[in-house]
C-alpha cells in the first residue's frame, strides 16, 4: 500500500527538485521517489557481487566479526 509523506523544502531544493522531474517527465513526488531508490540501492546495499567478494576475504570478514564482537562488549569510542 503506497504511504503519504510531508517533507519541508527550501526554495533552491525543490526548484532543482522541480526542474529535475520536469527533465524526467516526472512529477516532483515520483522523481523524489525515484532518485531516493536509486540512491539506496547504489550508495547503501552491497551487490550480490559484492557481498560475495566482501565473503570470500576471509581477514575482512575476521575483522569485522571482531569490530561486532567490540561493540557488543561496549568497547568502542564514538568521535565526532
């Protein structure tokens, strides 16, 4: 079921926002909807390739369950 959502844009992000979904003979809520996902699944998800790749490194993986294991514990310094 598709959801309803209220975003506040400045007047310089939503004219860009406009002028990208005029370009894409989109409306503005599609072209947000599309250039969102796009974004998620290109910045935020591993590929299947990838994650292979990520799998198949056995320090890596090492070093990772390690990083978990720290957190878990309560070993770790947020920096800001």
């Amino acid at each position: 079921m598709a959801k309803t959502i209220t975003i506040r844009l400045d007047d310089d992000t939503y004219e860009i926002l406009r002028r990208a979904a005029d370009g894409e003979r989109r409306s503005i809520s599609n072209f947000i909807e599309y250039a969102s996902l796009s974004y998620v699944t290109r910045e935020v998800y591993a590929s299947n390739g990838e994650m292979r790749e990520i799998l198949e490194n056995e320090s890596l993986v090492k070093s990772l369950k390690k990083g978990l294991d720290d957190v878990r514990k309560g070993r770790y310094t947020v920096v800001g």
